[in-house]
C-alpha cells in the first residue's frame, strides 16, 4: 500500500550483519539454544545450536565467539572456535580465524587460507542416494530365479584353454 513489494518475505535470505540474537563477548550460555532469523555469537555457549526454520537461519559466530555443542543451522559463518560437529545444510564459510574441532557436514562451503578443521569435512548432497538393498523388493520372476547356462561352470575346456596347453 505505501509502496512495499508485495515479496513474500519469508522466502528473503538472511544477511549477515543484522542479527535478531546477539550474544555479545562477556555472555556465557550452558544450555541447548533453538532460533529462528540471524543468531550472532560473540560470547560462550556450552550446548547445542539448532535452527527452527529448515532454510532460512543465519549463524555466525565472531572471532570471540565459543561453541562447546553441535551446530545445525542452514547457514554459518565461522571466524571463533567450535567443538562439535556442524551441520551446514545450505552453505558454511569459515573465516581465517575458524577452529572446527569436530566434522564439518556441509551443501557449499567456503573456507579461506589459515580456517582449521580438525575432523571429516563431509559433502552432503539434496538428492536421496537409493542403495541396493533399499530398493522395494518385487515379485520374483521366473527369469530372475532361474540360473542361466553360461553361470554354471562346465567341465570342457575353452578355446583359450585348448590353445595354451
């Protein structure tokens, strides 16, 4: 009406630099933390760090910034320290100041030179990989249970075998 788009406002990407959360330097959490929007840690958190919203979550931690716990958030930016596993399922950047002491799961990762990872950097892809043995097992068929000819050793020799005595 006062000329705002009409964009729906949940589909938006979070932005760093305009955090919801703040836990500033001299803040020390224990406890599991769940959030929505843009979390920006500076301080200490002993616990778990998850997200609410499957896509949209920001987390950046600072360069003062402590996390004893596993991270799951969509989207982390990492210039402090984590002891854990993070789980990025849609883009991960660590800083020249990053320490990871723990596996890094992620979709894109940026890393720049001097970022430590101690631990598995694992990519992870959208798409569901089907095994083998997760396939639907069907109905067997005469051709699939029968044993074909040419499986079954014989006692004749080949050719090749002719030839070479």
């Amino acid at each position: 009406m006062f000329g705002k788009s009409k964009k729906d406002k949940s589909r938006v990407r979070p932005k760093a630099g305009a955090a919801d959360t703040l836990i500033t330097r001299d803040t020390k959490i224990t406890g599991d933390i769940q959030f929505k929007g843009v979390l920006y840690i500076d301080g200490y958190v002993k616990g778990n760090i998850q997200s609410e919203e499957p896509e949209m979550s920001l987390l950046t931690i600072g360069k003062h910034g402590v996390i004893e716990g596993q991270v799951d958030v969509p989207h982390v930016i990492i210039l402090g320290r984590v002891k854990g596993d993070v789980y990025a399922t849609e883009h991960v950047e660590l800083e020249s100041s990053a320490h990871i002491d723990g596996d890094v799961y992620y979709k894109l990762i940026e890393m720049a030179m001097g970022a430590e990872v101690n631990g598995k950097m694992v990519h992870r892809d959208d798409k569901p990989k089907l095994l083998n043995h997760h396939r639907e097992a069907g109905p067997k068929t005469e051709s699939s249970s029968k044993v074909n000819k040419s499986d079954k050793p014989t006692d004749t020799p080949t050719e090749a075998q002719k030839t070479a005595s």
